[in-house]
C-alpha cells in the first residue's frame, strides 16, 4: 500500500501537473494550480539526451536551421535608396 502524499510537491518550469490521477477504485481531480510548460527548454536538455531520443534530435535540428537563417526574405530585394 501506498503512503498519502502530505504537503506541496516542488515543482520546476519543465514539470507537467496532473489534472486528474487515476486508480483502479477512483478518479481523483488534483485542483492543480500550476500552469503547464511553455515548450521544450533547450537549454536544459544535454547532448547526451538529444542523442539517445530521435525526435529531440529532430526537433533540436529543425529549430537551429530555423534560427541560422536570414530573417529577411530572400525573395524580396532591399531598396538601395534610388530608382
């Protein structure tokens, strides 16, 4: 048997709060008050786990190609200030 849980449980930014737990006798709403991670915090992950889990690799991956490139359009031309 399991012992009840008494207190505050600490939380951190990355942490995903439950709304509800379920046991085989009950279905228990947590009134959890926390809100839920903005997204994956990068700078958190270590290489190790980037390389060991495919699609953070992935993800990691297509976020620094997003991040290299230009933030001006490549299809539009800059004006050199003459006609």
């Amino acid at each position: 048997m399991m012992d009840k849980i008494e207190g505050p449980i600490p939380m951190t930014r990355h942490d995903v709060a439950l709304d509800y737990i379920a046991t085989p006798q009950e279905v228990i709403a947590t009134g959890q008050r926390y809100g839920q991670p903005a997204g994956i915090y990068w700078d958190k992950r270590p290489a190790e786990k980037l390389a060991a889990i495919p699609v953070l690799r992935q993800q990691a991956q297509a976020k620094e190609t997003v991040s290299t490139k230009s933030s001006w359009p490549h299809n539009v031309r800059q004006s050199d200030g003459g006609e």
